[in-house]
C-alpha cells in the first residue's frame, strides 16, 4: 500500500470510528457510580486520534470491526445513515457481514478468530428468529463445532 493509499485509509477510519463513537454516545448512555458511557467514549476518541497519528491502520480497522459489532447484531439501519451522513462514506455492516458469511459456508470451514465470531453471531440472530432457516443453523453449528475441535 502507498503511503498517500495508507494514509487515506487511516483518515477513513479515524472518521469512521470517531463517528461510530459518537453514534454510540447518543444512542447509549450508562451511568453509575464508577462508569460512565459518555466519558468512556470521549476517552476511546484520543486513542482513536493517537492510532491515526502513529499510522496504526490495522488497529483502526479492528476498533470500527468491535465498536460496530453490537449495531450489527441489532441490524440497527439508522447507524448506516448516520455514517453516510457524518463522514460521507457508504457502510452498510450487514451487506459486508452477510457477504463474510457467505465466503465461509462456500469455504466449508472456518479460518479464523474473526470468522468464529462472525459465525457465532450469524447463529445467535438466527436463533432468535421464529421463522429461522434451521438447515442454515445446523450448518453454521457444524462448522462451529468443527473449528472448536480444531483448536483442542
């Protein structure tokens, strides 16, 4: 990757996680005696901001991958708009994570931790469906359980 390619791929995700951030803070306010969520997400923003300055895109990458998980679980659409809206990039995390759980089922296997995680989830929301495709859980399951007695 060039570093002008690098570089515009640090600024996307900067501007996807800082936003990602914000959406959160609006979206989910906790408070307790020893935790606050809006505090807790400006602290996330100068570690996003010092990744971006010490040219750490992987991190990055990985950070909108797990502050986008639970909005990909909840199929939460309006996070979507409101990424396009602040930041001018299209996201749409179901399109991508569907298209993930299609290359594993076409591979027969899982590769990899993020894979699992990815499949784990796929499961957990189609278990909760009433009209869920059981053949596609037990097929989800089989892999599950095989990637597991692999890393026994």
């Amino acid at each position: 990757m060039t570093n002008l390619n690098k570089h515009t791929e640090l600024e996307k995700y900067r501007d996807l996680n800082l936003s990602t951030l914000d959406y959160l803070s609006e979206t989910i306010q906790i408070a307790t005696n020893d935790f606050n969520s809006s505090q807790h997400f400006q602290k996330l923003k100068i570690e996003v901001n010092e990744s971006f300055t010490k040219g750490r895109l992987s991190k990055l990458k990985q950070w909108f991958r797990n502050l986008t998980e639970v909005l990909r679980e909840t199929e939460d659409l309006k996070f979507n708009d409101f990424i396009k809206e602040r930041t001018g990039h299209e996201v749409n995390l179901h399109e991508r994570f569907e298209k993930r759980i299609s290359k594993i089922l076409g591979q027969g296997r899982i590769k990899s931790e993020n894979d699992y995680r990815d499949v784990v989830t796929k499961v957990d929301y189609l278990s909760q469906k009433e009209s869920a495709d059981q053949t596609l859980i037990d097929q989800l399951n089989f892999l599950l359980i095989s990637f597991e007695k692999k890393k026994k």
